[in-house]
C-alpha cells in the first residue's frame, strides 16, 4: 500500500497527542490531524472519514467507546488509553488493535501494520463474500449461503444454508457493517436477516427459506421490518 493514509487522532490531553503526531511523522505515510476536543473530532470524522482513527476512551465531555459505536463504517480505529480494564470492551468494538499508555514507537508500529492489513483486505476482498476470523482462521463465507446471524455475547454465530455455522468474535453492529447495505435486515437485537430469503413475515416473526421455524421481530424493529419487507 503506497497511498497515503488520512488518519485523526482525538485525545484530550495535549501531550499525547504530540506523541501520536510524533510517531505518525516517524512511520510515514500517513497524514494526521489530531484534535482535543473530542465532540469537535468527532464532526471531523464525519465529514473526512480517514482511514484510521487513534482514539482515547476517558475523556471528560464523551467516551471513546461511544465514539466508536458512532464511526463511519469504512473507518478503522485503534484506541489509545491509560486504562487497560477497558481492552475487552475495546475490541468487542472491532478495533484494531488497543494502545495501553505510556506506549513505545515499536509497538506503535506494530497497531499501525494490523491497520494497514485491515484496510488493504477490505480493498481487495471479494464483494460477494463476507470474511470474518473464526479462532485464528480467515473464513470466507458466500453472502448467498448467509441463512440467518445470531448476536451470542461477545460472538456472533452466522448461520449457513449450506449446514453448520461459523463463529467469530465481534459484536453485530461491526459485522453488519461488512454486509452490502439493502441486502441484510437487522429485525431484533440480535439477529440479522438476508431480505431474499424471507418467505413471509409479520411484526412478530420472519419465516425464511430452508428456516420455517422463523426468526423472532423484535418490538423496536417491528415498524421497520413492515417497512422494509413490504416494499
């Protein structure tokens, strides 16, 4: 990857963000903006979407775990904290990879790299398949063979037309993102639906192709379900 990559970093200590400035400028390659207000970051993220977003978690005026629920799709993130309690929510979020400061340019490097590999899949991976990590495995499932995914606490299960299942660990907001928009249905809490497989549906229940023992609609999911399948 030769391109240079647009990267925000948002911190509310000064000083940190020196750092990541620093160690951008030593790595190369990658354009950094950085901002101490984190709000204000945030609106900038919105309107660039860079590749990579450094960002820390405790900060005064928002969290950054409530930031990254909020990114764009398309924007990997590392987050940067003193905290280290908040790493397996960190990655329950997708993200990349998880700083723990004070932290050295080596290891720095080493996020940066997991980012770049992240960014270049997505760039080249095949738009009708979904890829996920199943233990220490990249597994490629077709998006035709998608029979129904199921949200297990810090797992997503995906179920295949074909039989059997696979299960990786990422929460599904993160996963749905990957899936091509229309094409999937987000109908209860913790399950999402291919639209083409769905025989017959009310506000309760989805009946699908090869599942006619249904999926349960969720009742905050009802009016869009309706919405959505009736179009």
């Amino acid at each position: 990857m030769n391109r240079t990559l647009k990267c925000i970093a948002i911190d509310d200590e000064p000083m940190a963000l020196l750092v990541i400035e620093q160690f951008c400028r030593r790595k190369g390659g990658l354009e950094i903006t950085t901002f101490s207000e984190p709000y204000i970051g945030l609106e900038a993220i919105c309107q660039s979407k860079p590749d990579l977003v450094f960002l820390d978690i405790q900060m005064s005026s928002i969290s950054g775990l409530r930031i990254a629920e909020i990114l764009p799709k398309e924007c990997c993130f590392i987050f940067t904290t003193a905290y280290a309690e908040y790493a397996l929510e960190g990655f329950n979020l997708d993200a990349v990879d998880f700083l723990h400061k004070p932290f050295a340019y080596e290891r720095f490097e080493t996020a940066v790299e997991k980012a770049l590999r992240r960014i270049e899949s997505r760039r080249t991976e095949n738009p009708e398949c979904l890829v996920v990590k199943q233990e220490y495995t990249n597994v490629s499932i077709p998006l035709k063979d998608i029979l129904y995914i199921e949200a297990l606490g810090n797992y997503v299960k995906i179920v295949r037309c074909s039989g059997g299942h696979v299960l990786t660990r990422t929460n599904l907001k993160s996963l749905t993102d990957l899936l091509p928009e229309g094409a999937f249905l987000r109908i209860h809490r913790s399950y999402v639906i291919p639209r083409s497989a769905v025989i017959s549906f009310s506000r309760t229940r989805v009946i699908l192709k090869g599942y006619e023992e249904g999926i349960p609609v969720g009742a905050q999911y009802a009016g869009q379900v309706m919405e959505m399948l009736s179009q």
